[in-house]
C-alpha cells in the first residue's frame, strides 16, 4: 500500500495547521451541522472533517465514525490534500491500486467510496484537510451532489479563515501588549535614572555614617579605649547604616524590576501610600509639603499595581521639578482620591508655576523638552492608564499650578 | 580646646561624625538645622563648623552668608552630596574654607578640623598680641 507522498511544503503547511490551533479541541455544532448535512445530501452513512498533522488524521467534526482519529499512514485525505484544488473521488477503493490494501478497506470501516474535498488556509494558501463523505459501498457521486459538497467545503473552510483571522488578532493583542510592558519598563528605568542624582545622595548618608563610625572604631582601638557599653552602640548605629543603605538599594530594585504583567485587585490609597515612602527622601530634599487627602476606605481597582506606582511617582517627580522655582515655603503637593460613581478619581496638584503648554500637549512623547519638567513619561503614564481602561488629564491656570486627574473604572 | 560644631539634618550622619570627632579628641556640639545653630548665640566657642550643603529651611549657603554678615570668621568646612563647580564656588565666595565630598573619608575630615582649629586659632588671636 503507498502511502501518500509527503506535499512539498510540508513544514509550512503544519505550520499554518498549528497557527489555528484547532488541534484536539472539542467539538462545535458549526462543523457538526456541516458533515452531517454533507452525509445526507450525498447519501452516505459517514462524513468528516479531517484535518492532516504529521503522523495522523484528526476528525473536527465526525457523522457515523466513533473515532477521533487515524494513523495518517492510512487516510485517503493524506492523498487529498496532494491537489488541494481538486477534489480526490475514490468510486470503489477495492480496486484502487493507492487503497486496496489500506487497512481501512480490509477492514473496518469498509471503505469502498470516498469522496473529500480539500480544506485550505487563507494566509499560507496551506491544504490542511478535507471536507469527506465515505460509504461501505461501491457507488457514484451525482454532479449536484459533487456540487453540494464543494459549497459544503467552502463553508468549513470559511470557517476555518475565520479562526485563523481571530488567533492572528489575539497573537497580535498579545504582541502589542508585550510591548507596552516593555515601554512601562523602559519608562521606570528612565524613571530610575532621573532619580539617580537623588539616590547617590541618599546613598551617601549611610555610607557618611558606615565610614565614619568604622573609623571611630578603629581609633578606638588603637587608643586601647574600648568601652563594652560604648563600643556595642556604635556597632547598633553601624548595623542600623547598613541595613538602611540595603533599605535605599531593595527600594529601587523593586520599582525597576520587572513584573508579570497581570493584573490583579489592588487599592489605590495603599499604591499612593506607597509612592511618598517611595519618594520620601525626594520630598524631605525638595521641601515639599505633601497634602494626603485620600477616601477613608480602600478604593478598589483592576490593575497591574507596579505599572499604577510608575504613574504616581512620575507625577510626583514632575511636580516636584514644576515646583524647583516656588519658595520653599509655599511648595505644596496635594493628592486626592476618592470614588466618583462607577470610577476612582485621583487628583495630583502642586503649587508650581502650571504647565508651559497647552493640557493636551503635555501627554504627546517629545513635544515637550525635560525644561519643562515633563517628558516621555507622561506619554508612557497615558497609555498606561489607557491599558487599564481610564483616562489621565492634566489642567492648569498660569500661576496656579497644575493638577492631574486619573479616572480608572472601580473593580467589579 | 576649641568646639566644632556640626550643622547637619541626618541624625545618623550627625551622630557618627560626632563620635569621629570626639575619639579624634576634639570637643563637639550638633545642632539639626541652620536655625537651631543660630538661636544657640555666642559662636566664638567654635574653632570649627561643618554644615550640611542641604538642610531644611534655611540651607547651608544661606547659613554661611549670615554668619558672614555678621562677620562671624569661624573657619567652615561645607559637607555636600553632588554639587556643580559653581555651586561649590558660592560656598568658597559665600567664606567657607573647605568643600568635602559626602561620604567623606574620615581621615580627611579629621585632618581638615585639625587645620581648620589651626587655622581659626591664628585668624582669631590678636595679631601682634605679644607686642602689646
């Protein structure tokens, strides 16, 4: 028995079969109806639709047939799909040289008839199965019939383009969604990098403190004065600057590093709670009052919490650089959050000189320069809030300073 | 023996450098801010003051042009994160003696209060006391 020759190409053409990902999935009326009208229009008592992978057949949809699949070695639509435009007629495969001893003749099921219609893929033009009507008997196909089974075909197969424009949509989806993750990334260690004049400077302090106090030790010790209560105070004062110096470092690792991309219910009081510990020692350094003005019970929202912290502390750093100009006294960021209907509200607003250009203008990536206090990240903090289905919106009245209002929808 | 003073916000920072100095046998005294310094009146008991570049309220720029002002000629040594060459030519304009790097390497700063006690000792003497 030969076994149908291999297409030419065959890497391709399971390729396209596996981009539909179709493979072993249940079953679905759409393709049930499709082969049991084709066994009843050409009055057979079995018809399938077969879909051809390596080393089997795989049946989609099966009338009057148990199995969910055969070895490819034996099926007549491996032979099929060799002239995908073409449909292969097999009148009594007894005395076909290609089937006569094809398991499948000899045996069960008795195929005599066979007649398949071969399916293909839209994008790579791929011959990946058939639309088949079989019998146990000897018989002829009728020209309507053929007919019928040919507009039958051409259903399961718009069927089939359907599923591959839908899996090239969400691998698209997940393409773009990949890249906004990475953009989120990018922008928290550009965030990071603005704040490493801020860092090193935190980092010194402990660092002041570690030298200092070892040097103080070592004096100690060569001066014979050691002190038992003494000496055990500065070793808690030099335990104390390193474990605030590893304190600064875990801060930072965990605000670039980088994670799942999930969402999950969070509270956006704690993500705001979070942001001025995060930026507490930029505060205390600018001389900026920080206004908390949050509601009094957790607001709940479906979010990726790191990607809603990047939000908060590039605001917060925008407002801060917005406010370098401002009297020390009067620096002043005000943050609220509250629920309004449906949504959670955050407003941000400092006391610095408003924005330099027009409210829209502010989201738009590089129209503005960094002597504006505003730069890419704005635009990263909008598709951000976008992802998460909300809106960001900037005001500003000169001289008045200016607020940012976030709405994101309230976590059912 | 002359007192240095150390002007300085970070209580960790403070309190170490207080503990250098008091083992490298030098007498000491803190103060938290600028304004705390200045409320503490009579400052010919320094031979030396390090100030804090940053500090809340006023800062340690503002701190060195009133006590110019008030012709204060203590010897001040202006410990400071990163700052620009031009800031750091204010603080020298602004009469501090010295510009340290924080962190700053303890033997240094023990050796630049050594020559600043020297130094305020010979601004501070009379001249020609002896011919006197």
């Amino acid at each position: 028995m030969p076994e149908a020759p291999l297409p030419l190409d065959e890497p391709v053409r399971l390729g396209a079969l596996r981009g539909l990902d179709i493979l072993d999935t249940p079953s679905e009326g759409a393709y049930d109806d499709i082969v049991k009208l084709a066994a009843e229009l050409c009055e057979t008592p079995i018809a399938l639709i077969s879909l051809v992978d390596e080393h089997r057949q795989w049946f989609k949809a099966a009338h009057g047939l148990d199995a969910k699949e055969t070895p490819r070695a034996f099926a007549f639509c491996a032979h099929a799909i060799h002239a995908p435009t073409e449909p292969l007629i097999v009148f009594n495969a007894e005395q076909d040289p290609r089937f006569s001893d094809n398991p499948l003749v000899t045996g069960e099921p008795n195929i005599r008839f066979y007649a398949g219609i071969p399916l293909v893929t839209k994008s790579d033009q791929q011959p990946i199965g058939t639309l088949c009507v079989i019998s146990d008997e000897a018989r002829e196909l009728s020209d309507e019939q053929l007919k019928t089974l040919t507009v039958l075909a051409n259903h399961a197969e718009k069927l089939l383009h359907l599923r591959e424009a839908t899996k090239q949509l969400m691998n698209q989806q997940f393409e773009l969604q990949q890249q906004q993750h990475e953009l989120a990334r990018l922008g928290r260690l550009s965030l990071a990098g603005e704040l490493v004049a801020e860092v090193s400077h935190e980092m010194g302090q402990p660092l002041y403190a570690i030298s200092a106090l070892s040097a103080t030790l070592e004096v100690m010790n060569e001066q014979r004065g050691w002190e038992y209560g003494r000496t055990s105070v500065l070793i808690g004062r030099l335990q104390e600057a390193c474990s605030h110096a590893g304190q600064i470092l875990t801060r930072l690792r965990q605000f670039v590093r980088n994670v799942p991309p999930e969402f999950e219910t969070c509270d956006v009081n704690e993500i705001l709670g979070t942001t001025v510990e995060f930026l507490d020692f930029q505060c205390r350094r600018n001389e900026v009052d920080i206004q908390l003005n949050l509601a009094s019970s957790p607001l709940k929202v479906h979010a990726n919490s790191a990607h809603l912290q990047q939000v908060a502390v590039n605001l917060f750093i925008n407002a801060f650089e917005a406010m370098g100009d401002v009297e020390p006294s009067e620096r002043a960021l005000r943050v609220t959050s509250r629920q309004e209907d449906e949504s959670i509200v955050v407003e941000i607003s400092d006391s610095g000189p408003g924005l330099k250009v027009s409210d829209e203008a502010a989201f738009t990536a590089f129209r503005t320069t960094k002597a504006d206090g505003l730069g890419m990240g704005l635009s990263i903090c909008s598709r951000i809030i976008e992802n998460h289905s909300g809106s960001i919106s900037a005001s500003s009245r000169t001289g008045e300073g200016a607020t940012f209002r976030i709405e994101l929808p309230k976590a059912g | 023996m002359q007192r240095v003073g150390i002007i300085d916000d970070d209580n960790r920072v403070r309190f170490s450098v207080q503990v250098l100095l008091e083992v490298s046998g030098f007498d000491v005294e803190t103060f938290a801010s600028a304004e705390e310094f200045l409320a503490s009146q009579d400052f010919s008991r320094f031979g030396c003051l390090i100030v804090d570049f940053r500090l809340p309220g006023l800062n340690g720029l503002e701190l060195l042009r009133i006590l110019k002002r008030q012709q204060v000629l203590t010897p001040t040594v202006v410990s400071s994160g990163f700052i620009t060459e031009s800031e750091e030519a204010d603080f020298i304009a602004a009469g501090a003696s010295a510009v340290l790097h924080k962190p700053v390497e303890p033997n240094q700063l023990v050796g630049t209060i050594k020559d600043m006690l020297t130094l305020g000792g010979d601004l501070q003497d009379p001249p020609y006391s002896e011919a006197g």
